[in-house]
C-alpha cells in the first residue's frame, strides 16, 4: 500500500486488531447465548485480514480470486438481508438478533473490497507498472480507469458511513439486565466497540480507495 510508511503499518496493525476483536467478539456472542451481529462480524474477521494483506503484502496468504469470492458471496448475502428489511419493520428487527439490522453499508464494503481486489489484476493485464503496493494506482489509464468514478463514490461512501457511525457512537450502551428484563434499548453485546471496529474499518476502507484514485 502506499503511503508514508507508517501510517500503512499502523493501518495494518489496526485491521488485524479488528479482525481479533470480532473474531473474539463471535465466539463471546456465541458462548454466552448474546445477541450480536454475527454475520457482520464475521465479514469483518475476513475483511480485517484480507486489508491486512492488501496494505501489506507480505502478509497476503491467499490469492485475490479467493478473497474476491467470498466477498461476493457475503456481499449476496447483505443483499438478501436489505431486501429482508425493506420488506419487514423499519427497524430491521425481522433479521433477528443475531443478524445486522443494517445490512446495506456492510453490501457496499464487500463491493468494495471486491474492486479493490480487482484492480491490481486490470492494471497487470495492461502491463501497467507501479510502485510497491497501490502507489502506482493513482496514475492507471486503461481499463482500471474506467472505475475511478465508482471507486470515488465508494470512498465518499465510507466517509459518510464513518461520519454517521460516529454521530451515533454516544447514542449506544451496552446492555444491563436485572434479573431477565433489559433496561436498554438495545440487547447487542458491546455495540460502543463494535461501532468503533466499524469506524475503524470504515476509515481505512476510504483511505485505500482514496489511494487507488
């Protein structure tokens, strides 16, 4: 990735710590029988790991088709989840507790990841060359530039989606019961750090799309 070289090793370093909090985060969920997003976290467990990955290759273990596949399978996924929401209540609360009640930013990450993914391969099959990581990506001419609008929209995607998370960040608490009555509005288990993983993920999402412009 490019980039002042610390600023993609503390990416990197916070990808991984994302990945490892939701991957702890599905196994608490699960084990203690709590409500959770268990398709969004899990998403992000592998999305963390891939950006890892993208930002530094030398942690890359598996190729982009791989990695391609299964975001267009999670993103087919939040698809079916967003049209489930907009057939049932407002609120999302027909997915269950165990699903995210707002499948449509985690559809447009996956899309992104699957571009993101991608564009390395276009610009290889015009022989382009480039800088180590994405660096060389902000002059692609070709058939990778065709994407720089969508690539552009995407990244300003995520800046509303980080703008908005952290608007709502104050608005969450964590669940506290007495006895078996809940007294928040929400049951999810640690949504303040949830959100943060988000924003997080979000931040460095737009941050590599900005760089393949």
């Amino acid at each position: 990735m490019a980039g002042p070289g610390w600023l993609t090793g503390l990416l990197t370093a916070v990808m991984l710590t994302v990945a490892a909090y939701n991957a702890t985060r599905l196994a608490a969920a699960l084990r203690w029988g709590r409500a959770a997003e268990l398709d969004a976290d899990g998403v992000h467990v592998v999305m963390g790991v891939a950006m890892a990955g993208m930002l530094t290759p030398s942690l890359s273990f598996a190729p982009a088709r791989l990695w391609q596949a299964i975001f267009a399978a999670a993103g087919a996924w939040f698809a079916w989840q967003f049209l489930r929401t907009r057939r049932g209540p407002a609120n999302g609360t027909a997915l269950g507790p165990r699903r995210c009640p707002h499948p449509l930013p985690h559809l447009i990450e996956c899309a992104a990841m699957v571009l993101m993914l991608a564009l390395p391969a276009a610009v290889a099959s015009t022989g382009a060359t480039a800088a180590t990581g994405m660096s060389g990506m902000s002059a692609v001419t070709g058939p990778a530039a065709r994407f720089a609008p969508l690539t552009l929209l995407l990244a300003l995607f995520m800046v509303g989606y980080v703008m908005w998370l952290g608007n709502n960040l104050t608005a969450l608490a964590p669940a506290r019961t007495t006895g078996t009555i809940t007294t928040t509005e929400t049951a999810y288990l640690a949504p303040r750090c949830a959100a943060c993983c988000k924003i997080a993920m979000g931040t460095t999402m737009g941050y590599m799309l900005i760089m393949m412009l």
